[in-house]
C-alpha cells in the first residue's frame, strides 16, 4: 500500500498544499545528519501542515486534496474494488504556444511508435501548470477518469519525457519522488494479460475468414507464427520484404518493438502457405501501388481499420481474445514445443528471459517452474 508519508513527502517537494498529517519528527540520536538535514528540510516552517487526524473515508470532501483522493482510489483498484470509470468531460487542452513547442521538437524525438507519442500529448496541457501543480493536475484527471495505476504510470513517465524535451532540463528530484510512487502504484495493481490464442483457435480463425478477410488471416497468421506484434506487421512496407531463393526475408523497421531495440530481420521459408499467403498481401499492394501492405502510409484511417477490424472477428470467435492474443499465443505454443528460449527471444526480441516469461505462462518453462515449486513445498510440508 502507498504509505501516506510518502505522498506527503512529494507533495513537499512539489509545493502543493495539503491537509495530510505530518509525522513527528525522531529524535536527534535516532537521525544520521544527512537524514537530519533532509528531514529538516520537508518540513520547512513554511510548509503548512495540519496536526487533525485524516478520517477513514473513501468520499470525497472540500477538504481533500485530488492527490489524497487518487492515493484511496488507487488502493481501491489495486485490492479489485469497483469505480465509476465514466469519462468526466473531455480531456484537456494544451495550449497553442507549448503545442507549438512540442510539434517543433528536434526530429530524433519523432521517431517513436504513434501510440507513444499519442500518449505523450494526452497530458501536455501539464506543462501550462506551474511547476508546484502539476502533480495535483495530473491526480485530479487520473481521479476523476478512475485511470488505472498501470496507466497513470505509463502517462507520468512519458510526460517527464516530454518536458525533459521541450524545457531542456533535467529532470528533477521531486519528479523522480512521483514517478516511484506511481511504479508502486503500478507493480501493486494486479494486471489482466490478454488470452493467448491458442494453435486450434488460430486455425480456426484462418479457415474460417481466408474467403472473405484473406489479408486479416494472412497478416494473423503470419504474427502467430513468427511472434510478432500485430500492430508492427501492419506497419510493413513492400520493399522490407526480400527474397532470396528459397527464403524470404522480412526486415522489421518499425513499430513499437523497434523503438525499444533496433531494426532486426526475420527469416521464413517460400514453401510455406503461411509465407506465400504473406507474399500475396505484398503482391496485391504493390498491383495498387501502395507503398505499405495495406495501405499508402502506416498511419492512415486504413491501417486503424484495419487494427479495428481484426479485433472484431477475434471477438466474434472468443469474445476473450484481443489483438494482444495474437503474439502471446504465438510465443506460448513455441515454448510448448520445446522451443529453446534463446531461439524464441531472437523473434521476440525481449531483452531478457524474465521479460519473456511473461508471455510463457502457459508454456513449458512456466511448467517446469510450477513443478519445481511443488515439489519444494510438498518437502517443506512434510516436515509440519
């Protein structure tokens, strides 16, 4: 659980106002003197504290400030309590001048996934607030749209960002205070991971809309089997494709894996059907001189219909499967197979096993593990 002192503590650091009640200061002995002189610092004379004891109560009053009342709602979430979720009017905008500055940023920071820099303009308008109030904002929008932990940690991190590129400043201690909070907040929050689909639902899939959605069940299929994000291969463009005899090579160059690694290619067979099925959708792009696979340009209205679309007819076959399915089934069923997980993370391109492990829950290492951790309670039971 977020600790009260701990909020208490960054709202010092921001500045911010509030009614929460401050801890007694240790005595002397009790203090190393770098921690004296911190505590000494938070608590200024000229910071206002109220000695009243905060009352258990999930309402909202005139009294609390929106960061006390997030801090409730978020341990509310994260034990598996409910919230009103419904959106409170629309998002806030920023202003002319700092949209300006961030559309004319330097162009290395252009380079990111669509989605990441959607996410970065969500909370741009916080850079109109003065520094101590930003905080408080961002609490009060994360409140008031009842805004996952996970989320709001997600839309902090890549705010800092964002400031760090318009201001040109470091960023600062009592940022650095806000975004450990809110990572607590976020590893506490229990995360639903999407339902991994599976080898007989996946060809299902495929049989079933081959006739009518031949681009869908090629791009489905070719994502399951090579355990790429769906959204990446939308992005594919016609000359990333090169064959050579019997292979054909796929150079991925962009999407969001890409922005977290660098350009990788994969390799796949021309006998396949999977990979002649894929070559079809090139084909077919390039009779219409598309320079994208399904589209003029990765962004475009066609590419989110497209998005939209696939999500629609995995519904229709399990309303438990979302586009997410797609690479984690693919990436489990490897692991079943008795894929080695070097060779699987060579297509995954995580960073690590433990990240990886992530999407083999259901695979053959996450057996092995369970039984491993059988095996060692059962020993210890034996002894009660």
């Amino acid at each position: 659980m977020i600790k009260t002192s701990d909020v208490q503590e960054v709202l010092r650091d921001l500045g911010v106002r509030s009614t929460l009640p401050m801890a007694q200061p240790p005595s002397a002995p009790a203090l190393s003197a770098r921690k004296r002189v911190r505590f000494e610092t938070f608590s200024a004379p000229n910071i206002p504290s109220s000695s009243a004891p905060r009352q258990a109560t999930k309402q909202p009053s005139a009294e609390r400030t929106f960061a006390e009342r997030r801090e409730d709602q978020a341990v509310l979430l994260s034990v598996g309590g409910t919230v009103d979720k419904s959106v409170r009017g629309q998002w806030p905008v920023a202003s002319a001048t700092t949209a300006a500055l961030f559309k004319n940023r330097h162009a290395a920071h252009t380079t990111y996934s669509s989605g990441y820099m959607r996410t970065q303009e969500r909370f741009l308008f916080l850079l109109d607030e003065p520094p101590d109030k930003r905080f408080e904002r961002f609490e009060k929008e994360c409140y008031l749209r009842a805004l996952a932990p996970t989320t709001a940690h997600a839309y902090w991190v890549s705010f800092v960002s964002v400031d760090k590129i318009v201001s040109g400043q470091s960023t600062t201690p009592a940022e650095k205070r806000v975004s450990k909070i809110l990572e607590n907040r976020a590893n506490r929050y229990p995360v639903a991971f999407p339902r991994p689909l599976e080898h007989e639902v996946r060809r299902r899939f495929t049989e079933r809309y081959r006739q009518d959605f031949p681009v869908i069940a090629a791009l489905v299929e070719a994502c399951w089997v090579l355990g790429q994000r769906y959204g990446d291969f939308l992005q594919l463009a016609v000359n990333d494709f090169t064959i050579e005899g019997s292979e054909v090579k796929i150079t991925m160059r962009r999407g969001k894996t890409v922005s977290y690694t660098k350009p990788y290619t994969l390799t796949m067979d021309k006998t396949l059907d999977v990979t002649r099925n894929l070559l079809a959708v090139r084909q077919k792009a390039i009779d219409k001189g598309w320079l994208f696979l399904i589209s003029k340009h990765p962004c475009d209205e066609t590419a989110k219909n497209v998005s939209h679309q696939t999500s629609n007819l995995l519904a229709a076959l399990d309303e438990r499967l979302e586009i997410r399915s797609i690479r984690r089934g693919g990436l489990q069923h490897m692991a079943s197979q008795k894929v080695p997980i070097h060779t699987i993370r060579l297509l995954s391109q995580h960073k690590s096993d433990e990240m990886l492990l992530r999407y083999l829950d259901w695979g053959r290492v996450a057996a092995q593990r369970n039984d491993e951790v059988k095996s060692v309670t059962s020993l210890m039971a034996s002894f009660c």
